[in-house]
C-alpha cells in the first residue's frame, strides 16, 4: 500500500482517514494572487462544512486593504478528508478581470495538502523550541490589542519558524504554533520517503509561476482546466459556491488519475 501525501503535481493516493493540514499560499500577481487565495479558502471551507468535517484554522495572513489573504494554514478533520481534497495541491492559475481594472489578469496560488500515514510519529522535544510573544497585529498592520498574546516559535534543531495570533489568549497560540511545527517536522520525514522525481515535481509546483500550473480557471471562457490529468468543465461560478459542483468535477480527475494509474501499470507489465 502507498502511505505517501499527494503534494505537487501528482496525485499520490494515501490510505489515512485522520485529518490533514492544508496551505493556501499567494503566488505570483499581487493582489489579485492573494483575492484569488481567499476565494479558494471559501470553496474549500463550504466544502469541508458539507461534509461535515471540522475546520481549524492555524494561521491566515491578510494582505493589505480587502479580503485578500497572503497565506492561510487549516486542519481538516473528518472521514475521507484526505480523498476530498487530495487534488487540489499545487499550483492554481486564474484568469480573469479583477473588480478595479478593465484587463485580464492571470495570476496563481500555491495549495498544499499534507496528510500524516499512521506510522509517522514525530515528538518535538520541548528544550528544542524556541518561543517569543508579541502583540497582535490586525489587517493593515494595526495593533488589535495592547496583550503580548501573538506567539512565535522556532524548532532549532530544523530551523523551521511559525506564527500564529488567532486567539486571543498567548498559551493558545502557542499550542496552534505547536501543531504546526508538529505538521512540518511530519512533512519533512515524509519528504524523505518521496522519490528523487516527485520531489523535483513538488518544487517545481511550489514555486507558482504561471506556467507551472496544475489547474486553470479561465473566468472568459468559463472553463476549469485541470492540466494534469486533461480533465475540463464549464460553470466557474457554481464550482466556487456549490459544493456539489466542486465534488463532482473531483470525481471526475479522480477517475482520470485511476486510469492513467491504470495504464502506467499495464505498461510496466
């Protein structure tokens, strides 16, 4: 059986019924890169609340003025999540007239989607961390309050840094820090059981130009393209506010991933 996360460019499917860690990350466009973030993170909320999975958010960075958002971190809990959602990592590219401006723009967004197997344990040893407290900053920058309760922490022995400044309360944000220095100290062993080819697949997916995308929304002609695995359909606006669209076209690039699956292993016969 494959206990690998599906990360990058490829699906790779996993048998884990737990509860994944999903990234939403602004790429390359600017502000209509971090628009583009916030209207993925609202289809995939609607999705997660139909299916009746938990929704915790980590962490979420606003980029300026709006309801843009730079990046966002939240664990999904719930039955087959990691089958939901498992391909939607990598890079998305939209194309579209932002609401100020009369032109298209194309600009992308990074999703990752990491899911632990369940035998991967990692245990962070508390001597390892390094851990400061701020005061919390609002959109735009303000202080949304005078109390140092904005956590930052440092996993010194892997030089990996988080924040988070969600609650209101310090000792809660450092649990929320906690779990996502758990989440990447478990992306980084499962980095080691990927091949030397899948992780060339994986950087070249994080570093979101244009042209390393994965899928495409083309608001113009109305099409989801999904490159991958040659997968299309119409009707953008009810795939971004209707569950039941969005689950349907991922049925419909998961049964092209099985064939191509399929048809790899025919030929290695």
């Amino acid at each position: 059986s494959r206990d690998l996360i599906t990360m990058g460019s490829s699906g790779i499917n996993a048998e884990y019924g737990g509860d994944i860690l999903l990234e939403i990350r602004a790429a390359t466009g600017g502000m209509e890169s971090s628009m583009f973030c916030h209207d993925l993170k609202t289809v995939y909320h609607n999705v997660a609340i139909s299916k009746g999975y938990s929704w915790n958010v980590l962490e979420e960075d606003f980029s300026g003025p709006g309801s843009g958002i730079s990046k966002m971190e939240v664990e999904i809990s719930g039955a087959d999540v990691f089958g939901t959602f498992q391909f939607e990592a990598g890079v998305h590219r939209v194309q579209r007239v932002p609401v100020n401006d009369t032109r298209i723009h194309t600009s992308t967004a990074v999703v990752l989607v990491t899911a632990k197997p369940d035998d991967i344990h990692v245990e962070i040893n508390p001597e390892d961390l390094d851990i400061t407290y701020t005061t919390a900053r609002g959109p735009g920058g303000q202080f949304v309050n005078r109390i140092r309760s904005k956590c930052l922490m440092k996993h010194k022995p892997s030089g990996f840094e988080t924040s988070s400044q969600v609650h209101r309360i310090a000792e809660q944000n450092m649990r929320e820090c906690l779990k996502k220095i758990h989440h990447m100290l478990m992306r980084q062993e499962l980095d080691l059981r990927l091949s030397q080819s899948e992780q060339s697949k994986k950087k070249q997916a994080l570093h979101g130009d244009r042209s390393d995308k994965m899928r495409t929304y083309n608001f113009k002609a109305d099409k989801i393209i999904d490159h991958r695995y040659k997968v299309s359909a119409s009707g953008i606006i009810p795939y971004f506010s209707d569950p039941e669209t969005f689950l349907s076209f991922h049925k419909e690039v998961s049964l092209a991933w099985q064939l191509q699956e399929l048809s790899q292993l025919i030929e290695e016969l």
